[in-house]
C-alpha cells in the first residue's frame, strides 16, 4: 500500500475529537475554577485588605496551592483528561505543569532533578509571557513618544 | 529473508510480573505475580522496573529448574534512556548481557537473537524478553505523569510489565521456535507520538506479509497472528491493510493485537496498551500457557516497534517502526 | 454580587473554550496554546482591553493564564510611564510575582511530599 493510500486509511479509520464534547467541558470545568477563583478573591475582600485591584495576586497563589494538592494526590491528570483546557487553561494549569515536573524529577535530587526540570514544561508560558510583554511595552512606549498614543 | 530454525529451539518457561494497575488486565490470571506498588518497595521508578525484569526472570528460570550460573546468555532491552534498568539487572543477574533496543518489539528481537545463539550451539539456556514501567517510560517519552494533559482517543496506556522466556534446546512438550522474521524499520510518515498503533501498523503488516510469502503460508494456516502492541486503532488499520491486499474477511478473526486486549474494553486506557512489557507479558504467559495447554498448534508473534526519541519528535522527525515475527510451533 | 460570580464563569469559560479549540482544531500541543494565549494576554493589554475584562468577570479573567500576559504588559508599561525605556524591563514582574513565585514554591514543597503516581483513577 503507497504511502498517499495509507493516510487516507489512516483518516478515516482515526475518530475525530468529541469537539463539541470536549468544548462543553472545558467550558464548565474552567468556569467553575474561575468561579472558585472569584470566591477566593472575596475571601481576601472581605477577610483581609484587599482591594478588587490587588485580590488578584493572593488568589493566584491560592489557586496554585489547590492545584498542588490535586496534582500531589494524582486528581489533577484525571481532572486534566476530562476537561483538557478547561483545566490546562485557568492559573491551575501552570501550577500543575510547574508541580507535576517538580514531584517527577524529585528522584534526580533538589538541585539537579527539582531545580534544573521545574519549568520544564511551564518554561515556554514564562518565556513568551516575557518575551511578548517586552515587545508590547515596546511599542507602546515608542508610540507614547512620537505622539501617536498617551499611557 | 526468513529465518528458518533447523534445530528448533524451544520456550521451555515465561516469567511475568506486572504493576498494580495490570490487575485490570484480562490476561492477569496468566501473570506469576502482580505487585501492589508500582515501584517495587523501591526509592525510585527506574528501581523499581530493575526489581521488575529481576524478578521475571527468576520466575522463568525457577520454573524450568535452572540457575543463573546455567543460564549462557541473557538478552533484553527497555524503553528508558540507554536501558539502565534492563543493564542494572544483567549486573544483578550475573549472566553474560546484550542489551537490545526495538522500542516494543524487543520481546521477539531478543528471543530470534537468543534462538541463533541456541541454533549454533553457543548457548544450552538463554533468557530474552522486554520490559516497561509506565512512570519511567512516560516521563521519558511524554510528559511527568501527574500533568495534566488530555490524551486523545488514539493514544495507549504504557504497561507495567516485564515478560521473560528461557530459551533452550528443542523439547517436543514445548512450544518450539521454527522461523523468524526481522523486520525493515518503516515510516509512512506518521507523526504523533499520541498515535502510535498508526505508526506501527505498516511495520506489522510488512513483517507478516514477507513471513507469509517466504513460508510459503496463509494466515488460515495459522491458529493465531499476534501482534504486539498496535492498539485497537492500529490492529483495525492492520486488518484494513490486509484487506487491500486481497485477505479474505474471514481470516481476519485469527489476527489478534496484545494491546488491543490487555485491558479488555476499559475505555480509560483509550486505545488500548503499549510498552516493551506489554508484548513480553501476553507472549510469554498466556501464549506459551495456550500452546503448552494445545488450544494453539501454530502461532505468528509479531511485535511492534515506534523507533522515535522525545528528542526526534521535538525536531519535527516523522516515526520509523519495524516490527520482528516469530512462529512458534506446539506438537 | 451573584452576578460576579455568573461573569466569572461564563467569561473564564470561554476562555478555556478558545484554549480547547486551539488543541482540537489547532491541534497544537498544550505548551502551544497556553504559549499562545499568553502572548493574546500580552497584546490585548497592551491595546488597552484587557483591564476592562478584569473589571468586567474578576476572576474570569485574573484566573486564566491570557492574565499572566496582562500583568507583565501592565508592569513593563506601568514602570515605562514612570522610568522611561529602562522600565520596560524592569517593571515586568512588578505585578506578576505572585503566580510564579507561588508555582515554584509549592512546587519545591511538592516535591518533598509527593511521589510520582502512575494511577487512573
């Protein structure tokens, strides 16, 4: 069989994803964690000093404490093949992808294992995050300066 | 070209050893043990998996009465980097090793290496098979395995298993090694490593049409074809292979895929399973038990391989595979 | 208040949508997209939308990781205002800590805890 005649095989014989499955529950899996999230951040309002501008950073990092429990106790690989960007997408996601390589290379030791592979997988995130913010900035500030916009 | 074994040298025994998720398995009643720790009480994953070949390679050797000082030779390979659990154990085994690598297809690549040895008379006794743990070798080839990632309907689950056999000299209440053959390694440019029965499928399907054709048989004239490790998906573009070149509809029952059934119809394994052990662990408990018990007269092994590399996929490589076919005979 | 909560959701939702869409029909691999959405974060604040999004679904646009592009933007820019050129630089993590350093703590305590598990279920 030539190569052409396979891959035509191959397509029809290969299911297509469930896409409107698979949106579905990404859409309510990552509703819900914002909506937690959302909880989270009136937690802080209400309890602590914090304003709807500045809620955002101790919610982060509570999202990311619950996302390391999950991930420690194996659930959040099973919450992740349910939901797939419903879980990979929400601040979650890249705590999971940070923790996940963390606990995996743990047997390599602290230094060489956990700290060489911690962003092994959340690394691109950091990478074009900083790259991209860098580059808006950029832009913004030369068009601040010729005139064209103001901050 | 085909192998033909003049001498015919036998499987006098099989050691299995699976995880604690091979329970599940349909074939788990044919395992010698199945362990409630995925590590093996061992520190790490890649421990563990030594512990795992170790320990089915003595299950085979204390069911044929044999020592490690009778044993010539030992041959095997794994999936993780540079095979250290598989090299770990030789060290532990005390038995002369080579180390070979056919990604899954290592179950029957090492058993046609350790024939020849037995054929030219350089060895009475060999032990050959293949292993994988699943957190050792996802880790390797994917992602940690507590990430989260959604694997999609064509992707296998990565066993927990080691399968060995002891090779000996031929003995008729046995089943018997009568040919083999090596395959080419193919690429018909697939490209996901989370669809690998769709890889292998042309590999297997080459390997078994050459062995057919240099035999001079049919697949009817077989009991069974098994094929290693091609997954639900791979074994029905396999079947849809053959049927483009003229096998009849009917024949198609008599080819079977390990992978496809390891887990039975469990849909969380998605496709299906996959790993070096996967192959090792159904050919030598349940195929070697079924032929000793005479459900199965003749049987064509065929395992598959995915020759790829973490590495050679991130470089954009498409995925070679071959795939090695032994018959086995039952008197 | 129970409004906040449906706007959280619904725009996270979506969000996570466009994620998935972008696996499905992209067939891009996760570090892809979250990559992707990452940059969109950047842009869209830098074109001055996101913010309102923020104020609009609170969480559904804090949680998300299209946020971790907006506060980098937000800092470089914010610092840019006050320092010039240099600030661009500098100011980049000014508003961003928190998801990382907490990603890189708990994941150094969750490594001293945990061990890998191989389970399905």
């Amino acid at each position: 069989m030539e190569k052409e005649q396979y891959k035509k095989l191959e397509q029809n014989v290969t299911p297509k994803p469930p896409y409107l499955k698979n949106v579905a529950k990404a859409f309510f899996v990552g509703g819900l964690i914002c909506t937690i999230g959302q909880a989270v951040s009136l937690f802080y309002m209400i309890f602590f000093n914090f304003t709807e501008a500045t809620a955002g950073n101790p919610t982060v990092a509570t999202m990311v404490f619950f996302a390391m429990i999950l991930t420690g106790f194996g659930l959040y690989k099973r919450i992740g093949q349910c939901a797939g960007a419903g879980s990979a997408v929400p601040v979650t996601g890249f705590g999971n992808a940070v923790i996940s390589a963390a606990i995996e290379h743990r047997s390599e030791g602290l230094v060489l294992g956990v700290g060489g592979n911690l962003f092994k997988l959340a690394g691109s995130v950091v990478l074009f995050g900083v790259v991209s913010a860098f580059f808006v900035g950029l832009i913004k500030y030369i068009l601040v300066t010729i005139g064209v916009v103001s901050w | 070209m085909v192998i033909v074994f003049q001498s015919k040298p036998s499987l006098l025994a099989g050691g299995v050893v699976a995880g604690p998720l091979e329970k599940r398995s349909i074939f788990s009643q044919y395992f010698d043990a199945i362990y409630d720790d995925e590590r093996w009480e061992m520190k790490t994953n890649e421990q563990g998996h030594r512990k795992m070949v170790e320990e089915a390679c003595e299950f085979a050797m204390k069911k044929a009465g044999v020592k490690n000082p009778d044993i010539d030779y030992f041959m095997g390979g794994d999936l993780v980097n540079q095979m250290t659990p598989t090299n770990f154990a030789a060290r532990d085994l005390a038995i002369p090793f080579i180390g070979l690598f056919s990604a899954c297809a290592t179950s029957v690549s090492s058993v046609i290496v350790a024939s020849l040895l037995t054929e030219v008379g350089a060895a009475n006794f060999s032990l050959a098979g293949a292993s994988s743990q699943h957190n050792a070798v996802e880790r390797q080839f994917r992602y940690p395995v507590d990430y989260g990632s959604q694997k999609p309907q064509t992707a296998q689950w990565t066993v927990t298993a080691a399968g060995f056999a002891l090779i000996g000299k031929h003995h008729e209440e046995y089943p018997s090694i009568e040919a083999a053959t090596v395959g080419k390694s193919i690429d018909y440019g697939m490209d996901d490593p989370f669809h690998m029965g769709a890889a292998m499928a042309p590999a297997a399907f080459q390997t078994i049409q050459s062995h057919l054709e240099q035999r001079n048989q049919k697949i009817y004239n077989y009991d069974l074809i098994l094929t290693g490790d091609l997954g639900q998906l791979g074994l029905k573009l396999l079947k849809g292979m053959l049927v483009e070149s003229g096998v009849k509809n009917e024949e198609l029952t008599l080819l079977r895929d390990a992978g496809a059934e390891f887990y039975g119809q469990d849909e969380s394994f998605q496709s299906g399973a996959s790993g070096a052990g996967c192959s090792a662990a159904i050919f030598f408990s349940y195929v070697i038990q079924q032929m000793r018990a005479g459900t199965y007269k003749r049987v064509l092994l065929v395992a598959t391989g995915a020759l790829l590399s973490p590495l050679s996929f991130q470089q954009g490589e498409t995925i070679p595979c071959t795939a090695h076919a032994i018959e086995i005979t039952m008197k | 208040m129970v409004m906040s909560f449906v706007f959280a959701f619904i725009v996270g939702g979506i969000i996570c949508v466009i994620g998935q869409l972008l696996m499905d029909v992209g067939k891009l691999t996760p570090g892809h997209t979250l990559s992707t959405l990452v940059v969109v974060g950047a842009i869209l604040d830098g074109m001055g939308l996101y913010e309102p999004l923020i104020d609009f679904a609170g969480a559904g646009a804090t949680v998300p990781i299209t946020s971790f592009g907006n506060s980098l933007t937000h800092g470089a820019m914010a610092e840019a205002e006050k320092h010039g050129l240099v600030g661009v630089l500098s100011g980049m993590f000014e508003v961003t800590s928190a998801g990382i350093s907490a990603a890189i703590v708990f994941g150094f305590i969750g490594a001293l805890i945990f061990k890998p598990k191989g389970n399905i279920d």
